[in-house]
C-alpha cells in the first residue's frame, strides 16, 4: 500500500542544507512514498506544566506524528548533537507520559554538514533519544551525508551522480524498513 511519511527537517534555518537534502529525498523516494515536511519552528518551548493541557501547535504536531506511517528525520549536527529545536519538538511528541506519538513509529535518520563527519555524532545521539521513545529505527543502510557547495539544485536536484544513487538506495531501504515494521506490528492509529 502506499505509505504517508512525515519528513522533519532538524533544522529550522530557511538557508537550511538539511532541508534541500530533505527535498532531494522526497523527490527520489520510491512511488509508493507520500512524503510531507511536519514542521518544528511553531513549537513554543516544550513545558511539562502544559501537559494537560497542550498548545494547539503541539497538539496539531503530535497529530501529524500519529496520522504518518513513517518518520524521516534529515537533520544537522550541532555541536556534536542535534539541533534543540528538534530535541524540543521530540519532548512534545513524547509527552504526556503515556501518550508518547513516537512508540512503535518506524523513524529514518538522516544528515548532511558540509564537513567530513557527516553529522555521525549528532545523529548517535538522536538514536539514543529515539530509542528511550521507543522509536524502532533504521540502522542499515545508514547515511552520513558530506555536503559541498551545490549539492542540491534549486530544483530538488542531487548534483552528484554517485551520492543521488546512494540517496536513492537510502530511501528504497527506508520504503523496505516500514514495510517490514508495519507488516510486523500494524500502527494504531490516532
Ligand atoms: C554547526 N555545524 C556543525 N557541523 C558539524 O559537522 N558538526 C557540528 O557539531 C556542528 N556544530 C554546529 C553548531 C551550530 C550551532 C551551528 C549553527 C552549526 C555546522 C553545520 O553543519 C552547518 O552550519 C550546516 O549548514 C547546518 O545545517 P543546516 O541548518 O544548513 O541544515
């Protein structure tokens, strides 16, 4: 069947890398993909006293996690770890205590910097969060992605034969991963 995947960009800069290798992604993602951006920006700073009572931004947040088949996250590296405007809108989605949206959700990690290591580090620490969420993950094939200047056109395009049919591969695997998660545990849905 065809599978609705949420895309989350770690990043929230409009000049985002990580967000033209989101695009490219989508745009290579097999047919039976239908990918769409779930945005982070609007979220307020998570804040356990809401939890009874959620801002409609993060209840409309959490919907979206529950209404997707599957999650894409492309995200940078800071400092070593992720971005906190995507640490936050994991606390929200996580959150209230047992109604955590990203149990049992098939989640693929994903990353471009344009320096050697890829964002390796960063996403490690996104693994150790998403696995206390309960998040089942892709771990192979995995993707550190080293960006140069111009990677991605304007037009959603990979410039670099080699690394478009890579990424290629990386979305064909990541279609096989929810296929086989969904296929083992079917989703409840929200
Ligand atoms: C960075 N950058 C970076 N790069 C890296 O490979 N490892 C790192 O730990 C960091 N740390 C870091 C911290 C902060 C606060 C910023 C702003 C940047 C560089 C980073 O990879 C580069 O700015 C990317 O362009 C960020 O991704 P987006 O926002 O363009 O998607």
């Amino acid at each position: 069947p065809p599978y609705t995947i949420g895309v989350i960009c770690g990043s929230i800069a409009a000049s985002s890398i990580n967000r033209r290798l989101a695009r490219a992604l989508m745009k290579l993602a097999p047919a039976d993909l239908e990918c769409s951006f779930i945005e982070i920006d609007q979220l307020a700073l998570y804040d356990r006293d809401r939890d009874d009572a959620y801002p409609p931004e993060a209840t409309a947040f959490k919907e979206a996690i529950l209404a997707a088949d599957g999650i894409l996250i492309v995200t940078p590296e800071y400092n070593r770890s992720i971005p906190g405007a995507l640490k936050n809108a994991i606390d929200w989605a996580s959150r209230p205590y047992g109604e955590n949206a990203l149990t049992r959700k098939p989640v693929g990690v994903i990353g471009a910097s344009p320096g050697g290591i890829g964002t390796a580090v960063g996403q490690q620490h996104l693994k150790t969060i998403l696995s206390f969420c309960n998040a089942p993950m892709m771990n192979e094939i995995e993707a550190y992605v080293q960006y140069p200047d111009g990677l991605v056109d304007d037009d959603d395009e990979v410039t670099v034969a080699s690394t478009k049919d890579f990424l290629s591969t990386y979305m064909q695997a990541y279609d096989d991963f929810v296929r086989r998660v969904l296929t083992v545990v079917p989703q409840q849905q929200a």
